[in-house]
C-alpha cells in the first residue's frame, strides 16, 4: 500500500514543480506593474512622436556664431556582427557577403526618467514606430541586397537616456576590383562600404567598430576560399568633410583544385609530349600528331580559365604558362623536325672527307666507345626542353 503512495507521489511531484514555477501572487503584481508601467511610457513616448520626423540636425551650413552654437554631428555607431564570404563570381567582380551588423544612434527625443516609470531603463519597441538613419551601402548591387526583416524581427532596442539601436541581418553582394595576375594563388580585398547618401555630408559622422565576430576568421571563408582578415578602414571623401567606412575583407583562394586537377596534368603532359617527341626521331609523321594533342590539351585550359576568370588587363600568371608552354611544344616539334636532316647533313659531309661510319648493329666493347654509341644528340635537346618545361612550371609558384 504504501509502496502505492510513493509512487503516487513521485507522479505527483513534477506537476507541483510545475506549478511553482508560475508565479506567485506577489511576482504577478509586479510584473503587472511593470506592464503598466510600460504602458504609460509608450503613451508618454509615442504620443506626438512621428518616425517621419528627422532627428538630424540642418543647420549645420549656417556659420556658428554668438547666437548659434551648433550641436555636435549627428553620430551613427556601426557595429560589425558578421561577415562571412558566401560567393565569389570572378568574372563579373562580385562578392557576396552574409553581412549583420548592428547600428545605434540616439534620438533625444525618445529618452525618458526610469524614476518616473518604475525604473524602466529599457525597453524594445517597433522598429515602424521610431525614426531610422538611412544608411547606404555603396558600391553594391542594391538589388541583391537581401535583408532579412521579418515582421517579428522587426523590433528595437531604447534606453532611457535616448539610445536606440537594432541589429541587421543581409545578404550583400559588392562590386570589387580583381587582380587575378596570380591565379590560382590569389588574394583580393573587398569591402562593404557605408555612407548616409541622403544626408549631407556635414551632418553626420559615421563610427565603425568590428565587434568580437561569432566564429574566428579563418572560418568565415567558404570551401574555395579562405578569409584571411576582416579588418575596418575610413577613407576620406571631398576633402575631409567625412569618411567612407569600409569593412575590409581579405581573402585568399585555396589553390589545392587548380593545382592538382589543371597544373599538375598540364605540366605532365608536357613531359610526354616532349620525351614522345625526341624519341624515334626518324619517324617524322607521328610527331604531329603528338604536337596536335599536346595544343589541343593546352587550349583546352585556356578555355577553363576563360570562363573563370575576370577579362582584365593583366593576364594571369598560368595563362602565361600555357602559352610559354605551347612555344616550347612548338620549339621542339621544329627541332625534332629539323634534326634529321641536320644529322643526315653532317653524315654526309663525314662520308665526302672519308671517314669511317660504325656499323649500327655492332656493340662496341670499351665503355667511352658504348656512351658513344647510344648517345644522340636528340637527348640533348629532349633535356634542354625538358628543363625549360620545368623552370616554367616552378615559376608559377614563385
Ligand atoms: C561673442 O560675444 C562676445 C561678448 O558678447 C563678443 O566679445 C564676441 O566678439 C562675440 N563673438 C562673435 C564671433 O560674434
Ligand atoms: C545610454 O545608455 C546606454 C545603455 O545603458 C549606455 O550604453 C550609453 O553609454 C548611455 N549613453 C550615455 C551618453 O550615457
Ligand atoms: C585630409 O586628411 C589627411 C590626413 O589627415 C591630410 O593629409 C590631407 O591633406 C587632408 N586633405 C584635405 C583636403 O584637407
């Protein structure tokens, strides 16, 4: 029987802890006063206030004098909360970002005595309800700047002395400069940028701030990628009047793809191309077709960086290499042609003084007389090519 009632009890229990975790009557009296007043404080807030109305200050033109004394400029705080590469289009110069950020700013307006609201210091309110600075990136293709503001999202935060503030959260993509020279090793800088354009410039003043990031920056890149810093920089606009804050992002590509599925084949294909060149030199027909395959395979890479890369000025490095690559092929496809006949030359100049020609089928027995005899000089032109082929390959990692 007993054993009944524990059991019972134990069945019992989680029901009383939920109930002791709603509130008890003193606790709902004070949050009731709380809402109350809350209540007072957005009537006292909100009564004449119209987010349409402009807390910027324009008479920042006249000229201070005795009479005026102008306030301070209009400050907006940008606090960088995440910046994490998503996408990297190299030929249209585009990067995308996955861009938060926080912003305040006060608005003296909106600023109340917590003594006269039970302590209120702060409270959140709707974001459709308060004036909002209308900040710009520039240089970005507004159209695909995705900002995730949901309605429920859509809330501020206020605190009593007037600051407000509200987090944002974007897709932004930004036009920014490539130099690819060192493709597949390369490194670019893009940065979004801010700036009120509505506002005139002595309005205002923005200040910058990159705040500790969610994640280290080595892991704000994506697979392509890597991020190597975020890093925060103004740059002055007409003449000093104010500055561009430009959130700086440095990344870097990871090579390893190009490297091993472009570089690496290409360089071994020109290995084979010119061993299968200098070798049976005397068959002449086949070495075309080598020299075919080996273009045909080049141009091939040609296309891919085509399509990849931006068409700018400065020719990337391995697009060098291709077409240094190619001369080479071509240098000794024309030597492998021309030796036969250089050799077939000279035989017969040794065969008009006279000389004795070996016979080919016989082995000489000393050993400078064997190096002798399967020595060609084609080797030595395979080796020179093949050194050139090399050097050409280290120099795109230099
Ligand atoms: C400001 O007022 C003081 C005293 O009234 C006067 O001496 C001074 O010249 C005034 N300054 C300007 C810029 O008008
Ligand atoms: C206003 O209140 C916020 C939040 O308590 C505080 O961070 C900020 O420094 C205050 N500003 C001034 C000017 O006191
Ligand atoms: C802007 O500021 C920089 C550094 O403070 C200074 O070197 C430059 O001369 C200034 N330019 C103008 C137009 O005042």
């Amino acid at each position: 029987m007993s054993r009944i009632y524990s059991l019972l009890f134990y069945l019992m229990v989680p029901l009383w802890s939920t109930d002791s975790q709603s509130m008890t009557s003193e606790q709902m009296a004070n949050y009731k006063r709380f809402l109350g007043h809350q209540d007072r404080l957005f009537e006292k807030l909100f009564k004449s206030y119209d987010p349409g109305i402009n807390a910027i200050y324009t008479l920042h033109s006249v000229p201070e004098t005795n009479g005026t004394v102008h306030p301070p400029r209009f400050e907006i705080t940008i606090q960088l909360s995440m910046m994490k590469l998503v996408e990297v289009v190299e030929p249209e110069e585009k990067a995308t970002f996955l861009f938060d950020y926080r912003a305040d700013w006060y608005d003296t307006r909106l600023s109340w005595d917590p003594e006269d609201y039970g302590g209120i210091n702060h409270i959140y309110v709707p974001r459709s309800k308060v004036w909002i600075p209308e900040t710009t990136i520039v240089d970005c293709f507004s159209s695909e700047i995705k900002v995730f503001d949901n309605e429920y999202t859509r809330y501020a935060w206020l605190h009593s002395n007037g600051s407000i503030g509200m987090y944002i959260a974007s897709v932004t993509s930004v036009v920014c400069q490539m130099d690819v020279y060192k493709f597949p090793m390369d490194t670019h800088t893009c940065s979004v940028n801010f700036l009120f354009m509505t506002y005139q410039l002595e309005e205002f003043t923005i200040v910058g701030k990159t705040g500790t990031l969610p994640r280290p920056v080595e892991q704000l890149g994506n697979g392509e990628w890597q991020m190597k810093s975020i890093q925060i920089a103004f740059e002055p606009v007409v003449d000093n009047l104010t500055y561009l804050t430009k959130f700086e992002a440095t990344f870097s590509r990871n090579p390893g793809f190009y490297i091993v599925l472009v570089m690496i084949p290409a360089y071994f294909i020109n290995v084979l191309s010119i061993v299968a060149l200098f070798m049976d030199i005397n068959n002449r027909s086949e070495k075309f077709t080598v020299g075919m395959t080996n273009i045909m395979s080049m141009s091939f890479i040609l296309v891919i960086l085509a399509e990849d890369l931006p068409k700018t000025k400065n020719l990337p490095i391995l697009a060098i290499y291709t077409v240094t690559s190619l001369a080479i092929m071509l240098c000794s496809l024309t030597a492998v042609v021309a030796l036969p006949k250089l050799k077939a030359y000279y035989a017969n100049r040794s065969l008009a003084r006279g000389e004795k020609i070996p016979k080919n089928d016989e082995v000489p027995r000393t050993f400078w007389e064997r190096i002798k005899f399967y020595f060609k000089v084609e080797y030595v032109f395979m080796l020179v090519f093949q050194i050139a082929n090399f050097v050409n390959f280290i120099i795109i990692f230099t």
